[in-house]
C-alpha cells in the first residue's frame, strides 16, 4: 500500500465541490487515512510550494492557495501517488484527460481544484506537513 497527499484547492472549496470530489476519491478505490478543513497562512503555502520559488507564478500561487479554506485527505491505496495524479489530470484543465478532476472542475492552469503529492518523498513531507500521528487512522 501506498500513501499521498491530497489537497482539495480553494477554488474547488469556494464552488462547494468538496463532496463530489470525495465521491471521486472513493469511487476509483482510495481509502481516506486522514482529512481536515484549514486555511493556510501565507508562511504555510510558501514554504509547502517552495520548490517553486523561482517560478514567475509563485506568488501568486501563494496569494490562491491562502485565499481561502482547502480540504487536505490522506489517500491510501497501491500505486496511490500515480494513480491518484491520474485521477487529478494534468495541470493544465486544457489538457486534461475526459473524467478527470481538474478536466471537470479546474478554472485554469492556476486554480485547478487539486493538488497532488509527485513522488514517494514528496508524499511523505507533506503527509507529515500536515498529520500528526493521532490524526492518522
Ligand atoms: P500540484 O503540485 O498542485 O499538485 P502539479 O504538480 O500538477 O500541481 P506543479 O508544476 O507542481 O503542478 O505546479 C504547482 C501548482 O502551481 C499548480 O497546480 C498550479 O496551481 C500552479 N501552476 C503551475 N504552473 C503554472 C503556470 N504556468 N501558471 C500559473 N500557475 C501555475
Ligand atoms: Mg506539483
């Protein structure tokens, strides 16, 4: 089994697509370990996107990502971090694949409804950025 993180991003909370993403989740197998509702700070998105610093979007990534509450999920099952990429869609919703998240509800290549963990490492920081153990189950 396999473990990534997920983020349900603010522009997705704000059209109140949280429900049918979940179903989304639970419908192609994955098990939720753990989920909460917060609002990140702007340290908190800096330092979660700080990979891309150098990026001409960064700030305003910054500025979307702590424009309002998201939704982070633990997700759980084999070959989780890929699997759950594809169910995303590629970043950009113009080229996203047909039933994929960001293809149904992404607004742009910026506010595209989900974040995905892209790597074996990458999932265990952020799993760990935002769970503790006993939120874990
Ligand atoms: P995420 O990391 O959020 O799962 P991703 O791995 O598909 O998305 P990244 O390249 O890691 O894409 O970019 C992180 C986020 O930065 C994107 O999801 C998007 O919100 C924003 N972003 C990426 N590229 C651009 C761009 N060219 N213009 C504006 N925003 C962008
Ligand atoms: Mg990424």
């Amino acid at each position: 089994m396999e473990q990534t993180l997920g983020i349900i991003k603010p522009d997705a909370v704000k059209k109140n697509l949280i429900g049918k993403i979940i179903s989304i989740i639970e419908e192609k197998g994955f098990k939720i370990r753990a989920m909460k509702m917060l609002k990140l700070r702007e340290e908190d998105a800096k330092s979660f996107y700080f990979v891309h610093r150098e990026k001409p979007f960064y700030n305003d990534l910054v500025k979307f990502m702590t424009s309002g509450p998201v939704v982070v999920l633990l997700l759980e099952k084999e070959n989780a971090i890929a699997d759950w990429r594809k169910t995303m869609g590629a970043t950009n919703p113009a080229e996203a694949e047909e039933g994929t998240i960001r293809k149904l509800f992404a607004e742009s290549i910026q506010n595209n409804a989900v974040h995905g963990s892209d790597s074996p490492e990458n999932a265990l920081i952020e799993i760990n950025f935002f769970f503790n153990k006993i939120e874990r189950v």
